[in-house]
C-alpha cells in the first residue's frame, strides 16, 4: 500500500503535491477523531454493562436471604394457612344456612302479602282498626233485591213457555192468556215474512251488484298491471300474465305475517325459469312490484321478438 501511496506521489509534480497532501491529512485526521469517538462509545457502555452487573449480583444476593427467610418460617405460615381455611369452610356453611333461612322468610312473606291481598278484596278488614257504617239505603241491598225480582220474573216467564210449548206439542187449543202475550197476530206474521222477502231480494241484489264489481276490477287490474289474480285456496293467490307463452305458466303468492302484510313466492314450474329475476328483485332488492314488472317486460320482449 505505501509503495503504491509512493508511486502515486512520485508522479505528482511539485504544483499538485501538497494539496493532496493536505487532503490526505485531514482524512486520516477524520478517521482518528472517528475511532476516539467509538473507543469512548465502547468504554461509556462498558462501564455500564460492569455496573448492571454489580447491581443485578447485589439483587441476586437480596433474593437469596428472603428465600432463605421465608424457608425458615414456612412452617408456622402452613398452619396458619390450614386454620385459616378450615375458618372459611365454616363461615360459609354459616353463610349458606343464613341464605336459606333468609329465602324461607321471604316465601313465608310473599305468602302472606297474597292471602293478606286476598282478604282485602273480598272485604275482610281488621275490626281493631276498622268500622264499617251501614247505610239506611244500601245500594247493595237494592241491587240484590232487583237481582232476585228479575230472577222470579224470568223463572214465570220461563214457566209458561214450557206450558205453551207442552200444549203446542200435544196439539191442544193454545190458552187465551198465552195466546195473547206470546204469540203475535196473522197481520203481524204477513208484514214480518213480507220483511224477510224484501230483506232476501235486497240480499240478492247486493250479491250480484258485488259479483258485478269484483269482476269489474278484476278486468281493470288485469289491463292496469297485465297480470290476472285468481285465489287458489285460504291465503293463496296465483298471478297469470297477459304475457305468458303457455296457459300453464303462472306465480303463485301466500300471504304471511299478521294481517297478511307479507308476501312470500312459492316455487312453480314457471318460478324456475327466471332465477336471475327473482335473484335480483325478490331477494337482493326485497320488491315484489319490482320483480313482477321486470318479467312483464321480459315476457312482453319474448313475443315481440318472436
């Protein structure tokens, strides 16, 4: 190395010698303050390192005479230890008898709350505390003196209803007395049968104005929405499109949840040709209209383009 330095220096002239001498000094300079700096470095974590040790020895040397220490007094704690527990198991078998006598007066209590409860709403009262004032006019008195009046009344009534029904049977005169307080007059039956009549023509005229309507709206939703509605059955309903390529083809809906709020798709022959559909709309987007204007437009394309 030092006869290359000298070769390289020799072929240098005098004008370009010092400054690369100059240069070459203060680089071994650097590299001198360099090596100080991490001979210090190296020293400063030296010393460190020896007092960590001197401080982890005195710590090793502490842990030691505690445990000695606590050797020599592990047998009294033992004990101690073994009364202390055997003290425990009794305290909580004291403490479990407590609980139970304590759950068995609160059941006793709620017992009595319900029976004392009881009496209160039947009128049972405390007559220590207590006093009950009777009323010259007594409400209750009356009442149950009307209850009993109405019963004799119903029972009389109900008397000469079996000896009218008992004679009719037989196929004896009807008494006079009977006749005139039961039976209503021939005018009476003539305008009563002439209220049946009429109330069975207005029926009847309600029947076929009501099937008039439903057919009426039917055809208006079948030409509004392109879908006829036919109840199959209790809760059913099949949907046929205007649109359909064959007779067959069909939706059939049943109405769940209460009041019949929601709609759920049963599976027909016809459901399982469009899956992308119900895939989309039903189940994705949560829409039934959605859905079912989605196959009208497809339905409709089909016959437009065959």
């Amino acid at each position: 190395m030092r006869a290359i330095l000298g070769s390289y220096d020799s072929e240098l002239t005098p004008a370009e010698y010092s400054p690369q001498l100059t240069r070459r000094v203060r680089e071994a300079e650097d590299m001198v303050q360099k090596v100080h700096a991490h001979s210090s470095d190296m020293e400063a974590q030296l010393s460190e390192a020896l007092e960590e040790l001197g401080s982890q020895k005195q710590r090793a040397d502490m842990l030691e005479m505690e445990l000695k220490m606590l050797q020599s007094q592990s047998g009294p704690a033992e004990q101690s230890v073994l009364l202390s527990r055997e003290e425990v198991s009794a305290l909580r078998l004291k403490i479990e008898e407590l609980e139970g006598e304590r759950s068995r007066l609160e059941e006793e209590k709620k017992k009595l709350e319900v029976q004392l409860e009881q009496l209160t709403l039947v009128g049972d009262y405390d007559q220590s505390k207590t006093k009950v004032l009777h009323l010259a006019v007594n409400p209750a008195s009356e009442a149950r003196q009307g209850l009993r009046q109405d019963q004799a009344r119903l029972q009389e009534e109900c008397e000469r209803l079996r000896t009218l029904l008992g004679t009719l049977e037989r196929g004896g005169p009807v008494p006079a007395g009977l006749e005139a307080s039961c039976l209503p007059s021939s005018k009476e039956v003539a305008e009563l049968k002439k209220q049946v009549e009429s109330a069975e023509l207005k029926n009847q005229r309600l029947k076929e104005v009501f099937q008039t309507k439903i057919q009426e709206f039917r055809k208006v939703c079948y030409t509004l929405t392109g879908y006829q509605v036919d109840i199959t059955r209790e809760s059913q309903y099949r949907l046929t499109s205007m649109y359909a390529e064959h007779k067959d083809d069909c939706l059939i809906f049943k109405a769940t949840g209460p009041s019949g709020t929601t709609m759920q798709l049963l599976e027909t022959e016809f459901s399982r040709t469009v899956p992308e559909l119900i895939e989309l709309h039903l189940l994705r987007q949560d829409s039934i209209p959605a859905f079912l204007s989605a196959l009208t437009l497809e339905l409709f394309s089909r016959q437009t383009l065959a």
